[in-house]
C-alpha cells in the first residue's frame, strides 16, 4: 500500500448500499455492544487478516428494501461469498417501508437513529439519496474506510481506480467507499462545423461553457443535449449556489434566475427521451428524428458510430466540469460503515465489499458508463454489455461502427481509463437538498412556478436545512 493511506482510529458496523435503477440495497452488520466501550486501530484489524479462522461464526446482515433483481443478486454473491469463507454467515433484513412501498424519510429517520444510538441496522446510499454524507451530525458516526485498506496486506492500489476512492474522502478519512464512479461525457454533433473544435480546445464542459457554446454555433432549432434541464445544470454547478462547509445559500439572486431561465429555454420538450421507433419502419425515415438533428451534444461516450454513408456524428467527447475546471465525479453504490462494530465484524464487511466489487456487474447504458473502482472488472463490463448497445444502436437507428468491434472496445476502454486516473471533483449534494431541487425546479419546468418563485422557495426552504445542519 501507498503511504497515501491514512490511519484512524474507528470501531464500525457495516452499511453496504447498491443504487440500481433507483433501488436502493444497504449491507450493514448487526452489532449487539450498542454503546462505544472501545476504539479499534489497524492492530485489532491484523490479526484478523492473518488468521482468518478468527471469523468463525461471524454474521454479516444485509438490508434490503424488498425483493428485487437486485436482492436475487446480493443472496447469490452472499451464497458463493459463504462458500469460500466457511464459517461465516450472511443474513438479509427487510428495512421499514409505508404501505409496502419504500420511502427515503422513513429510511433516513430508520438509519439516523441507527447510527446514533450505535445497535441498529444501518442502511447508507448518497447516491439513492437516503443521507447526507456530508452532514457532521451524522457523519461522525461513520468509520474511515482507510484503516481497513491499510491494514489489509492483501489491498493493492493498482488494482483499483484509486483517485475514484479518494474523491470521497472528507478531511482526510474515507466515510464511504462507491462500488461505482462515473464521469458524465458530451460529445458534440458533427453536423455543426467548428463546434468539435471549439469543444477539443476547452477540454471539459462547464454549463457556462454550453450557454456560451449554444450562442455562438447554434440557432432555435438545437437544445443542448437529450438530458439537459434545469435540474441538470444546477446540480453540476451547484458549487456557485450552495456551499455546505460555509454554509452559504445563494439562490435567490439575480444570478440563479437567470442561470435557470436560460437552462429551461435550451431544454427540449422531449427531455430524457431518446427516439425509438418499430423495426418495420425503414431506417431512412428514422434517421430525419434521431437526436444528432436537434443537440448541440450527445450526453454519452460513444463516438465510434457514423450514420449510412455520412462521416462521424459525434466529435471526441470531453467530461462535464465544474466552475474550478474539474471534471465532476458521481459515486454509485456507496459502502458505508457505521463505528460501532467489533474489529471482527469490520474485517469481514471489508472482505465482503472487495467481493462484491470484483464479483457483482454493473449495466451500461448509452448515456453513461459507470466505473467500478476494481479496475479489473470494467473491462469485463465493456466486453460484456457493449456488443449488445452496439448492436441496438446499429439495427435501431441505423448507425454504423467506424472500427471493428474489438478495436471499439480496446479504444473506448483507453478512453474511459484515461479519464478514470485523473482526479475528479466530487458532487456531494446530498439528502434532503437534492430532493428539494428536483422538486422545486420540475415544478418550474413545468410551469408551475416562474423562476423568481423557484429562487425564493429553493432560498427558503435550504437556508433552513443549512441552519439546522450546522
């Protein structure tokens, strides 16, 4: 190991949360001490590594929303995972749900009270949005995932996407380590001369990049890209508005107003749809509504396609940055350890979770690629999903690939794990601001409220949480 990794202090229960198609799955372990009487460091961790055996009899519980593919997934990585470490046991519990249905208040109370009290179960995920890992009533309950890495022989940084890790360290410990990272890539539209240059030389995308952009190369018949929205552009510039460790809210400026006007007349109407239509209809007709006629940028990094008879549609693609110029990091499938677990059940939760991010896979979409910080298992991903993407978009909307299959793979592997080794910002919004924003911004997408209106309830309504936070 690197001497980047730091040592502390922690006693831990483990939390493991998957976020998949908004289904939210958390590892926890159950812990029956439920008060704070000691504190581990990395010794209490070695012996554990040194001899396993010491886990004999040791339970991990994981807690599930409700029987899902997801839940299918975790109970057979569970058996085969208990198969190779006998001895062990893992159980499921079912988290609390109103009327049968998941709800993220009821799980944020549920899992809050969990980690304060120190003998609940615990169900963490700030990617599903169920707490603000950011929040320092809550999050000095959490552990630091660094004493286990560190303690571990068998840990090795080349084998992961080490700055994907490190993009969640908040005053030098790990309260949670993501299963999956992504960068959002644009990809500009060839049809548009001088834009793919234009994009080249800036090397990353900033909204006020793309406002800037849309001015100069297009006209009112292009929108910005098929997901762009108000909601999008506030969130990936959120640090001009919203500042947790200051504590500064700005939104009901002038600044904002305008900032969402201008996000909400570049939208399409057609927002996070992408145009699918029956086989049976001839591939011409299609091609007069597919999405290159009407963006300035595809939000996606393949590139590699060309229409029938036509050059590339998409120019090399760059990420989405922030107003510091760093490309923006999502995590997904957050770990989180609550401190009250004994050095045994904390040892064992570590060997589940490298488990899981070796054994469990990841869809890829065509508006994104999700990258599993075990770096073996993303080009595992990419031969295993994308010749079934490549074949849709082919038969689909009749585009066709500029190289052979394996060497589209071989240069988008390179793509993406270029991008993969540079450090990237992370874009902590949280529980319950983001739930706030989406809503307040959808209803002013929808007319509902003008932007004034938005500003003022967005200012209100977080200025009280950010006081009530710190």
């Amino acid at each position: 190991m690197k001497s980047t990794l730091s040592k502390k202090k922690n006693r831990i229960i483990i939390v493991l949360s998957i976020s998949v198609l908004f289904l939210v799955v958390g590892v926890f372990l159950m812990s029956n001490r439920g008060s704070y009487e000691f504190r581990n460091n990395e010794m209490d961790f070695a012996r554990f590594f040194d001899d396993p055996g010491l886990l004999y009899g040791e339970t991990l519980t994981i807690a599930i929303n409700e029987p899902t593919k997801t839940r299918m997934s975790l109970q057979a990585l569970s058996q085969s995972f208990m198969r190779n470490h006998p001895g062990v046991n893992i159980e499921f519990v079912p988290l609390p749900t109103v009327a049968g249905r998941w709800s993220w208040q009821i799980h944020s109370e549920f899992l809050r009270d969990g980690l304060m009290t120190g003998n609940a179960p615990v169900l963490f995920c700030s990617a599903g949005g169920f707490l603000d890992t950011t929040d320092p009533r809550v999050n000095r309950f959490f552990a630091d995932w660094l004493l286990l890495m560190q303690a571990d022989p068998d840990f090795n940084e080349e084998k992961y996407f080490m700055n994907m890790l490190n993009f969640t360290i908040q005053q030098n410990s790990m309260p949670t380590w993501p299963l999956f990272a992504q960068h959002i890539f644009f990809a500009p539209n060839n049809s548009i001369p001088g834009l793919a240059e234009a994009v080249a030389e800036l090397g990353g995308l900033s909204i006020e990049d793309l406002f800037y952009l849309h001015y100069v190369f297009a006209d009112n018949n292009f929108f910005i890209s098929p997901n762009f929205s108000p909601i999008f552009a506030t969130n990936m510039s959120i640090d001009l508005f919203l500042d947790k460790e200051s504590g500064m809210v700005n939104f009901s400026g002038s600044d904002f107003i305008d900032f969402i006007a201008q996000a909400a007349s570049l939208t399409s109407p057609n927002m996070g749809q992408i145009p699918q239509l029956p086989p049976a209809i001839p591939i011409e007709p299609m091609r007069e509504r597919m999405i290159w006629h009407e963006y300035l940028f595809i939000n996606a990094p393949f590139y590699q396609f060309a229409a029938p008879t036509a050059e590339p549609l998409f120019g090399q693609p760059v990420p989405i940055v922030n107003n510091r110029r760093e490309p923006i990091l999502l995590g997904n499938g957050d770990l989180i350890i609550n401190e009250s677990a004994s050095p045994a059940q904390q040892v064992l939760a570590w060997k589940f979770v490298k488990y899981a991010a070796r054994a469990m896979g990841q869809d890829i979409s065509p508006n994104s690629i999700s990258i599993p910080t075990y770096r073996p298992a993303f080009r595992q991903h990419l031969e295993m999903d994308l010749p079934d993407i490549f074949d849709f978009m082919i038969a689909n909307f009749g585009w066709n690939p500029i190289l052979p299959e394996n060497e589209m793979i071989d240069e988008l592997y390179s793509f993406i794990n270029f991008f993969g080794n540079k450090p990237g910002a992370a874009n902590f919004i949280g529980m319950p601001f983001n739930i706030i924003i989406n809503e307040v911004l959808s209803n002013f997408q929808a007319g509902l409220i003008t932007a004034h209106e938005a500003a003022d309830s967005l200012q209100n309504r977080l200025s009280l949480i950010m006081m009530e936070r710190n």
